[in-house]
C-alpha cells in the first residue's frame, strides 16, 4: 500500500463544511491502497465540534497526529466550543489578524506541522504530501520541505488565497507578499487540486508559469453512506419545510432572504403559514434579533449546532433546501461544501447566487430556483411558485447523473488517480 503524508489544521473533532473534504478524501484512500497519515491540530476552541466526524475518523482508522501553535483557536483551548461574535467583531478581529500575520494567524501550527512531517518523512518512506488549505501558512511551510526531499507535493485550494473573497491588504506591501509567498510554495508544488473552475482560471491568470494540466477541478461532495438508513422525520403538519443547514459569515448572509418571507408573510399570509424556516447550525446575536424585530419568530425553528448524523436527518426531512452567496470581490469562485450535502439529499434548492461557481453547480443539478443575492422581490416570488409546486406535488427532481458523479469514494478514487499517475505506478 501506498502512503501519503495529509497536512489538514481542520479536521475532526472540529466541526463545519471545511472539515469533511478532507475527512473523506482520508476515509476512503484506503480504498484505493494510499494509507493516509494525518497531521491535524490538537485541543482547539472553536465555534463548533463534531464528535460523530470524530467517530467517523477512528472507524475509518485513520492514523493521526496532533499538534498545537500559538494560533487564537489553541489559546482559546480551554473554552472548547465557543459563541461566533458579532459579524462586526469577526470583521474588526480578522482585519488585525490580517494585518499582523502572514499569510495568516496559523503560522506558528504551520511550523510545528512541517516539523513532524520532517520527522514521519525521515522514519518512513511516504509516495505523496497532500496540504490542503486554509490555512495557506501550511502550505508555504511544507513548500520548504521539497529542497530537502524529493516527495511530490499536491496542494488542495478549498478557497482562493492571493486576492481571495477573505483577503484584506492594509498596505500594498501586504498584497505583495501574499503574492509571492503563493508563488514560491506553487513553484515548489507538483499538482493543485482546486473546488471548481473559476479558482482554477483565476490561479492560471495570476500564476503565468502553470499549465493547465498543472491544475485539476475535483469539486466539493457528499458521502452516500451518511444518507443510508437514515429515516426522515416524520412532520404532524402539511406545512413546507425549508431547511438552511450551516453558518452565516462574511460573505453569507439570512437578511435578504429573511425580508423576503416577510415581504410575504404580508402580502400573501396564507402562503407564509403553510412554510416553516429550519435553521441548523449557527445562528449569531445579530441575526436572531433581526429574526425578532420582523417578528418572524412563529414561523422560524432554530436548532444550533448539531452533529453531523442529526443535520444528515434534517436535511432529509425537508421539502426544500435554501442556500446564499452575497457578492464580494472575487466571489465568483466561491462554491459552499454544504451545496453537495444537498445535492446528497437530492432535494429542491432555493439558490440566491451571483454569477459564477455556484450559480453553475446549481444550473447543472436542474431541481434549482435561482435568484439574485439581493433581490428581495424575486426572493418573494421564488417562495410563491416553489410554495405552488409543492402544493401540487410536482417540485423538481435532481439529475442523477450530476448527483453521482459527486459522490466522496468517487472524487477519492480521483484524487488517488493523481497520486498514481503522478508516481507512474499500477496500484
């Protein structure tokens, strides 16, 4: 069996979308005879924790290594899971953050990291190196290890990083180094792994010396053995029930869809009774008192953070499936890992997108509603007619194809294909 070294700071316990991509591509190398070896951070506070995706880890025997730097989610250890702050305090602590570290505050995990790379690397023989990121610091860390060590290294951009949706530059000089920072770990980097084809157009536009056939779309998925002998709940009422299942930050946002419904709620009561709005996952301060103050309370049902397994349930359970992506610069690239966990579910999704990566996920997955972002009124009238279909029984169906083609063991069994083609070895 073939080994890979897997360089992951966000893995389980943590909790949230960014975790799994990386949990499954391990769970199922085997599969494919790559044994994975993790090397994750330890103790972290964190806005959520997952013990089922923890479980999922140990089941699929995953061998792990921890470590800690002096990153805020280590310090913040001790509190374990902790509040998401105000949407403003986010932005105002992520701009110092910005400011102070770079390419970002994970720097010193980053460090440790490469060392016990160093150490597995110099005890073992491994075929590969797969980091992926954010943090982009893990990257330029294990980008250093190829002057000491022939191992190929494949890189996985789960976001952009020069000039992304989440950069903020306080001087020119900042801009600079970021730039440079990703040139110099690419340079040293033999195959990118990107979420979609936007991030790979920007990376060859910015990056002249990369080819396309340096670069390789594997987008986000879902895991079909989550959905097996799950039982949907069973609802008392007739109502529609429409789940959002995640976070809302930076460039996503519940307001616009909010004034929506209660643009509805009065003009057409009769229509806004028949729905419930599902919240699973973290809703802050700030959006539960907007809630409150368009007095929306009777018809949204907030349920927190909840493990893995239970959200899998809940998105079962629902009629219809809401997802937003605001615009920013560069959002054009953004496609949200909880848009294949839906896609898993095979349900009916309201989508308010702007052009782009999302946009064209869900034009392609057919059992779609597009609106713009922020256009309250064809918000309202997306509920009308998805309200009218689900009346009458006749909401959308998925194409299939689409749905299995991102299914996890599949977007594994690429991603080992990479490996192997890489090596010029039969597995």
């Amino acid at each position: 069996m073939f080994k890979v070294l897997v360089i992951a700071y966000y893995f389980p316990p943590m909790g949230l979308s960014g975790v799994q991509r990386t949990l499954k591509f391990t769970k199922y190398m085997k599969d494919y005879n790559w044994e994975p070896t993790v090397i994750t951070s330890g103790k972290t506070g964190y806005f959520a924790h997952d013990n089922s995706l923890m479980k999922e880890a140990y089941d699929a025997g995953i061998r792990i290594f921890r470590t800690e730097g002096n990153d805020p989610n280590s310090i913040l250890s001790k509190f374990g899971t902790i509040k998401i702050p105000r949407e403003s305090v986010r932005k105002f602590l992520n701009r110092i953050s910005q400011t102070f570290f770079i390419p970002d505050n994970k720097v010193s995990w980053s460090k440790k990291a490469a060392k016990i790379a160093e150490q597995l690397i110099s005890k073992e023989n491994f075929d590969a190196i797969f980091v992926t990121c954010p943090p982009f610091s893990s990257f330029v860390e294990i980008a250093e290890l190829k002057k000491k060590y022939d191992i190929p290294i494949f890189v996985d951009y789960r976001d952009l990083w020069f000039d992304s949706y989440f950069s903020f530059y306080p001087t020119p000089f900042h801009k600079s180094i970021h730039k440079k920072l990703e040139y110099k770990s690419l340079k040293a980097c033999d195959k990118v792994i990107v979420t979609n084809r936007q991030i790979k157009e920007k990376l060859l536009h910015t990056f002249q010396f990369l080819s396309f056939d340096d670069i390789l779309i594997i987008r986000h998925g879902y895991d079909a053995k989550d959905f097996e002998n799950v039982e949907p709940i069973q609802h008392e009422h007739k109502k529609m029930v429409l789940t959002y299942s995640g976070v809302f930050v930076e460039y996503c946002t519940p307001k616009y869809f909010l004034q929506a419904f209660k643009l509805l709620a009065q003009e057409r009561p009769d229509i806004a009774s028949n729905i419930e709005l599902h919240f699973v996952g973290l809703l802050g301060k700030d959006h539960l008192k907007f809630i409150k103050d368009l007095k929306l309370e009777e018809f949204v049902k907030y349920h927190g953070y909840m493990d893995h397994t239970e959200v899998i349930k809940k998105i079962i359970s629902s009629h219809v499936l809401w997802f937003m992506v605001g615009k920013k610069k560069n959002i054009d690239a953004i496609l949200p890992g909880k848009v294949y966990e839906y896609v898993g579910a095979q349900k009916p999704i309201i989508a308010c997108v702007p052009e782009g990566a999302a946009k064209t996920s869900m034009e392609e997955y057919k059992a779609s509603f597009i609106t713009k972002p922020y256009d309250i009124s064809e918000i309202k009238n997306t509920l009308i007619h998805v309200h009218e279909l689900y009346k009458s029984g006749r909401l959308p169906k998925p194409e299939v194809e689409y749905v299995e083609k991102h299914e996890r063991k599949t977007l594994t069994e690429v991603l080992t294909k990479q490996f192997q083609f890489f090596l010029k070895a039969e597995p």
